[in-house]
C-alpha cells in the first residue's frame, strides 16, 4: 500500500475500532476481514499503533489477537495499561490473555451488517 492508501485503510481501522462495545473485544484479524483486506492483519496492528498521536480516543485497547493475547500491550505506554482499561470495562484478563475470550469476541463482520 502506498502512503496515501495506508492513511485510507489506518482512518476505517479507526473507524471500526470505534464501533466495538465496551465490555467486548476483537481482533487484528477480525477487523482486516472486515475491511476487505483479510492478509492485513499486521497493518490493522500497525493503524492501532500510531492511533494515540490523532487526538481522538480510539479504544485500541479492545483490540487482542486471534487467541485473545494483549499482544500490543506496550504500546499503550505501560505494560499494564492495555489491561487496566479492559478492567474498567469488566473484562478479565490473566497471563496476558483474555478470559472468556469466545464469550466477548466481536466479530465486525457479523455485527456490521
């Protein structure tokens, strides 16, 4: 993708991520599924990273990977952060992995109609 493209796909990454429910997470791929581009999950990854720089909320924190783990845990400044907020929303997580994970997926792709 070009850089023009890049800032298209990061800007419905955002915007999709924005649709999840607290209380509910989801996942890279999920969301690259959804947005047409299912070998991307990496780059929905990437879009969740840069996110904190826009200004605006974007909940990332909702975003784990397709077991659950918080594998972008450090990219919310401290480790404990990403985990903290899922906390506050009620959601448990134990060894760095979502507990009941099956239970709040959210598939965009099914909720999204």
């Amino acid at each position: 993708m070009k850089q023009n493209e890049n800032a298209g796909f990061f800007e419905r990454v955002y915007q999709v991520t924005c649709l999840i429910p607290p209380g509910r997470v989801s996942t890279y791929g999920a969301i690259a599924r959804y947005l047409g581009s299912p070998g991307s999950a990496r780059m929905v990854g990437w879009a969740l990273n840069n996110c904190h720089s826009g200004g605006l909320f974007i909940p990332a924190h909702r975003v784990v990977n397709r077991n659950g783990l918080l594998t972008g845990k450090h990219h919310f400044g401290t480790t404990g952060a990403m985990e903290q907020l899922l906390a506050n929303e009620n959601i448990k997580v134990e060894g760095d992995r979502v507990i009941e994970f099956a239970r709040l997926f959210w598939d965009p792709s099914g909720e999204l109609r």
